[in-house]
C-alpha cells in the first residue's frame, strides 16, 4: 500500500505547481472547482470502493490523483502554453535519476533484514547520492534551494 501511494505522491509536486499556477494567475475560482470536484470523485470512489478492500480503494485513489494531473495541465496549458511534452522533457532527467537510485538502492539493502534499518538505509542512500548527483551536475534548481535555505538559515 505504501509503494502505491508513494507513485501517486510522486505527481503532487506537478499537481501543486500546476495548481499554484492558475491562483497566481488569477483563476482561484477555477482552482476551488477543480479541487472540490477531484473531493468529491474521491469520495465517490472511496464509497464505491469500500467493499472491495482497503488496497482497491488506495490504487482507485491513487490513480484518480494520477490522473488529474492531467485536469491541473489543461488549465496550465490555457494559461500558459505549456505542452505535457515539454513537462515530462523537463522532468524526465530528474526522474531517471531517482528510478536508478531507487532500484540500486534496493538491491544494496535487499540483505538487510531489520525492515526499519532497510528503510531508513534506502531513504538515506537515494537522498545523499540524490543530492549529490544534483549538485555535480550543476542543477540550477538544487543550487537555488540550498540558496534560499542558506539565506532563511543565515537571517534566524
């Protein structure tokens, strides 16, 4: 259960910059719409759902968030003229990195047999080489986080 909603999480960043977008463009009408109407599908779902068990509802749920991803992108593309192709071209790097660090990390940590060790031995692998990779390639986003803490650091 954990893994599948750990997919579906994967896509809120895009769900939240796409949904940020259209409040800061001045739409914040179309934004309550469109989240009290993924609410209520969730809920309907949820409802629908039950019987069938937990697991369903979470993969039923998780694909609805998956998805309307796509709803965010209209209005996006409507403001601004972003294609999906040029989203997934600016994330693809970002994602090929961390899918070859997760699946090294599982087989460097399949020997561990304490499940809270293994966790935590895969969280702290994939975040270090994550952020170091990110930092050796020249990321202008990392450097612009480490920037922007720094300052927020540095004013406290």
């Amino acid at each position: 259960m954990m893994q599948i909603l750990c997919v579906a999480g994967a896509f809120i960043p895009l769900s939240n910059l796409f949904s940020n977008l259209i409040i800061s463009r001045g739409h914040s009408s179309i934004y309550m719409w469109c989240t009290a109407a993924l609410c209520l599908i969730q809920l309907v779902s949820a409802i629908i759902a039950a019987p069938y068990g937990i697991s369903t509802m979470i993969m039923i749920y998780a694909a609805i968030n998956i998805l309307w991803l796509l709803v965010w992108h209209h209005f996006a593309y409507r403001e601004i003229g972003i294609t999906l192709i040029q989203v997934i071209r600016d994330i693809s790097p970002y994602l090929f990195i961390s899918l070859s660090l997760i699946v090294a990390a599982h087989f460097l940590t399949m020997g561990i047999n304490n499940i809270y060790l293994r966790i935590i031995s895969k969280i702290a692998f994939v975040a270090s080489l994550y952020f170091l990779i990110l930092w050796m390639l020249g990321s202008t986003i990392l450097r612009e986080a480490a920037e922007f803490f720094l300052k927020k650091v540095h004013l406290k």
